[in-house]
C-alpha cells in the first residue's frame, strides 16, 4: 500500500536550535517596532541583524533606506507569486 504524507514537506535544514537572550523592555519596543515596519516577525528581523546591530537598522530607517529595502522585498515577492 502507498503511504501518503499530509501537511507542508520537512525542511531540509530546519530551524529547531533555540537561542535565547534578554533583553530591555525599551530593546524589545525597539525589535518589535521594526519588525512591524519591516513586515516579518522578530524571529526573522534578529536573525537578518545578527551579523549588524539595531543601530544600524535604525539608522537605515531614519535615512530611508529601510521603507525602500521593504519596498523591494514586497515587489520581488509580487514577481515571484509569493
């Protein structure tokens, strides 16, 4: 007999590895006030800044270069049928 799979196919390089980290409730603002400007979920925001820092990002977003990388992310995801 055929066995049939339901649900999304398994990753072939899943994130199960926690990290886990405190920080401020003025750093959490900070993470979650980007992350909702951005579009994703901390989760996702932290680990595209870990090689930087929030400085760097907010720095981006007050010289607008942030709206613009939003932009481009949304744009390429209409391309692709995202």
């Amino acid at each position: 007999m055929k066995k049939t799979t339901v649900g999304r196919p398994k990753e072939k390089n899943p994130r199960n590895t926690q990290i886990k980290i405190k920080v401020t409730e003025d750093e959490y603002k900070r993470i979650e006030e980007l992350a909702i400007q951005m579009g994703m979920n901390k989760s996702r925001l932290i680990r595209n800044l870990l090689l930087g820092n929030l400085d760097d990002a907010e720095f981006l977003q007050k010289v607008g270069i942030l709206p613009i990388v939003k932009n481009l992310k949304e744009f390429k995801e209409r391309m692709m049928g995202i």
